[in-house]
C-alpha cells in the first residue's frame, strides 16, 4: 500500500507518516520501482499503535520506547501522564475561572480587563496587606466579581483582611448570601465559620432566612454565630440558640446582651425568661449553668424577669441566691 492510501485509511498525514519514519518509528517494508513507499498490513497496524499512544499523551519519544523495548514497563509512565493531566486540568479549570470573572464584570475596554486581573491577582497575593488593599479598592475603583470575593473570603484566615472582605462583599450586590451559603456545608470548622460571619453583614431578607436556616447547622459555632446575627435583627427563632450558648458557656455574654434586645419586645421578653427558668430549673444545683443564667435576667425588662429573680433570690445555691438579690436591688435602684 503506498503512502498515500496508508494517509487515507489511517487518518495520518503523508507528512506526518514521514516523520514517522525520520524517528525510526515507522519504516516501510519495501519501495516500489519508481521510489514509492509500500507499507505492509503489520506498517498500519503499528501506525494505528503508535495513534492509539498518543491519545494518551505519549510523546513520540516514549511511544517508540513502549513498542520497542521489551522491558518497558508503562505503569510509572501511565502515573507521571495521570499527574500531568491533573496539573493540566487544574491550570485550566482555573483560567476559566478567572476569564468567566472577568467577563461577569462586564469590562468595557482592555484597561478595564487589566485593572481586574490585577486586582484578582492582588487578591491571592501572600502579602496580608496586598488583600486587605484589594479588598478595600474592590468596592470602588473596580468592579470585582461577587465571586471572587466570596472565595477571598471564605478562605481567608487574617481577621482584618477577612474584615475588609466582608465589608466589600456586603457593599458588591444582592448574590453574596446565595454564594456564601455553600460554605456553610464545607467541611472544614473555619470555612463555615467565615461563611456565616460574612453572610450576617448582608441586611437583606435573604440573609435572614439562611442565618434561620443556619440555627439547626450541626456547627455549634454556626448556630451561634447565626443567633447572634438574628438577634440584632430582632428575630425570635434565635431564642433557644442563643440560651444555649448561654448555658454552654460559648460567647455567653454576647448571647446575654442579644436576649436583652430582643426582650424590649414584651411578648419576647416573658418568652426568654420562661426559657430562661427552664433550663435553671434543669441545670445541676450547684453548677456555672445556673449563675450564668440568673446573670442573663439582668438585662430582662418586665415584670416576668423581677418574679423570676425574686425567687431565685432564695435559691438552695447560695451564689445563685445572691446574684439574683443583687440584680433585684439594681432593678430597684433604677
């Protein structure tokens, strides 16, 4: 078979076939009297070969190896084209990434684009001061993907630079909350710490239902971090998290001081008090839980908390008992 019926049959160029055959790959089995190339059935079989290689990312170089040395052995060959490949893909998957971020803002010239770039760069710098910086600018001097910020954030371990992010994020658009929420299932404990932080710096309605979703996240940090958002908000679902924290003793004085905003409800307020008792009247004699508790009525307007206090003040635990005289006299005084 000559080389251009070979060319036709298998899908390679004559001119590749001749290159083939420079690299000792391939090498025709006879000429015919004019000089022609003639190729044999096994010619086209190892051609098909050698195709079948490179479709896994073989070089030429290591293809002539795999058909030609008996003790090729391909396993640490077919590991170092896996690893490659994953590089490869990596790096893609990240152009991409980036392009679709540039593109969602919307450029309007090529130094808009740089400015972007720069600024996406800045934002994986190592240098703490080069995020914050990007951070800040992100809000104003370029318009930065929602994006890109949310991923800054949520994998930014500096707590001004997370800051600065978070005030920027708040400040690019109304799809932060929608974007952040997927970082409240990650499974790493400070990514979803920061994802809930960031989420509670949006005002809108759809931050409030993802901070009410996040009361039952199994992240103790979570719910917490969220009831203390709700309870600046004013939303009762936070109660029960929030007497929680104040009998686990976890940020238990800033759970106290958001059970005393929300109780300048007055429904709320005899509904904190009676989840307040409860859990005193539950809590082992004798223990932190029960004196955090009665601390936490301090700030309790209302008759229902003065009651509550009033009978505390003759408790069996004598700490309890003297706390709750000492806020009925504060109560009294003002």
């Amino acid at each position: 078979m000559l080389i251009g019926d070979v060319a036709r049959r298998s899908g390679v160029s004559a001119r590749m076939l001749r290159h083939y055959e420079s690299l000792g790959l391939v090498r025709p089995t006879d000429r015919t009297g004019s000089g022609y190339r003639e190729y044999s059935g096994e010619n086209i079989r190892r051609i098909f070969h050698i195709e079948s290689l490179r479709s896994l990312g073989l070089s030429l170089r290591d293809v002539g190896r795999a058909l030609d040395d008996p003790d090729f052995a391909p396993g640490e060959l077919v590991d170092d084209l896996i690893r490659q490949t994953q590089d490869r893909i990596a790096a893609e998957t990240e152009l991409l990434t980036r392009l679709r971020r540039i593109g969602a803002a919307e450029p309007a010239g090529w130094e808009d684009v740089l400015q972007i770039v720069a600024l996406l760069q800045a934002l994986g710098s190592k240098s703490a001061g080069a995020r914050q910086r990007a951070a800040l600018s992100a809000v104003d001097d370029v318009a930065v993907p929602v994006e890109a910020l949310v991923e800054a954030v949520l994998n930014e371990s500096d707590p001004n630079v997370a800051g600065a992010l978070r005030w920027a994020l708040a400040r690019s658009g109304e799809d932060g909350p929608a974007l952040l929420a997927k970082g409240l299932a990650s499974p790493a404990a400070e990514v979803r710490k920061r994802a809930v932080q960031s989420i509670a710096e949006f005002p809108n309605g759809e931050a409030t239902a993802l901070l009410q979703e996040a009361l039952t996240n199994p992240d103790a940090a979570v719910r917490g971090y969220a009831a203390l958002a709700l309870g600046a908000r004013g939303v009762a679902d936070a109660v029960p998290t929030l007497v929680d924290m104040v009998v686990g003793e976890r940020n238990d004085v800033d759970a106290a001081d958001a059970l005393g905003t929300l109780a300048s409800d007055a429904v709320l307020a005899d509904q904190i008090v009676a989840g307040l008792v409860d859990r005193l009247a539950r809590s082992a004699p004798g223990s932190s839980a029960r004196r955090r508790l009665t601390q936490a009525l301090a700030d309790i307007p209302g008759m229902s908390a003065s009651r509550a206090l009033a009978d505390l003040s003759h408790d069996e635990d004598r700490v309890v008992a003297l706390t709750a005289a000492y806020i009925l006299k504060l109560r009294d005084a003002r």
